[in-house]
C-alpha cells in the first residue's frame, strides 16, 4: 500500500466555468476542508495526478498550491471541524 502524507490544497479561480472543476477535482481526492481549502491524504501518484490535472484546468490568472504539512505536528481543529483522517481506501469517481 502505498504511503500517504496530509495536504492541504488551495486555489484562487477566477472563471466560474474553470472554478466548478477545481472543486470537483479537488474534492474528488479531499478528506475534509472548506470554501477553496481542502485536506487531502496523498500517495506520491496521487499528487503527481492531482497537480497535472489542476495543471491543465487553470490558466494564468488562477493560482493553485499544494503544501505537504508535517507528519509530526499536532492537527487541531475549532467549531464542529472533524479532524482529516486517511481511511483504508478512497474512491475517486
């Protein structure tokens, strides 16, 4: 099984057209977040994926960042947040 590190994923899209596909593609990999940032549980492929297809969907006035946060920090959450789990298995669909 491959190994899967905790990112948070976030866009700025400027076309509404190009903004429903982020969030489409966005969430199809998502364990949690809200509004345009996400949580997501990422093997190496997965971002690999996840980057090209946001790649080839936003144009130069969009922007889209993908950070890796460190294994080692504690995940604290405010409100009714749930906190980001990785799960036995996903479904992208």
């Amino acid at each position: 099984m491959a190994t899967r590190g905790l990112y948070l994923a976030a866009y700025d899209i400027s076309d509404r057209r190009r903004l429903r596909a982020a969030l489409h593609l966005v969430k199809g990999h998502a364990t949690g977040g809200q509004k345009s940032m996400y949580e997501c549980f990422l093997s190496d492929a997965e971002k690999r994926d996840l980057i090209g297809d946001m790649s080839a969907l936003i144009t130069d006035e969009d922007r889209f960042v993908l950070v890796r946060l460190d294994p080692r920090s504690t995940v604290r959450i405010r409100g009714i947040a749930v906190p980001p789990a990785d799960g036995d298995f996903y479904y992208h669909g």
